[in-house]
C-alpha cells in the first residue's frame, strides 16, 4: 500500500509541474483553476491518508 501511494504522490507532483511549466503559456484564470483542482485534490488524498492510517492504528 505504501508504494502506491508513493505513486500517487509523485504522479500529483509531476502534474503540478507540468502545469507550472505551462503557466507561462496559458491564461492566467485557468492556471488558477488548475492550481486549485491539484490542490483540492491533494487535501482530499491527505484526508483519506489520516482517516486510513486511524483506521489501522485501533
């Protein structure tokens, strides 16, 4: 399980930079968009990551 997960955040740190490296050519309202839907996203991975790790701790 602690390898997926490495996966999953590595494939969310790569897609931030991709986005980052393309905020130069696309517009600023959608750069913003895209930062908060990668955002979103990793809260609710962070989330999901505590409520499993309680999980298995009880």
């Amino acid at each position: 399980m602690e390898g997926l997960t490495m996966i999953v955040l590595i494939a969310a740190v790569l897609l931030l930079g991709i986005v980052l490296g393309a905020v130069v050519q696309i517009p600023l309202a959608l750069s913003l968009t895209l930062g908060a839907l990668i955002g979103c996203w990793l809260l609710v991975f962070a989330v999901r990551e505590r409520v499993g790790t309680r999980r298995r701790s009880q």
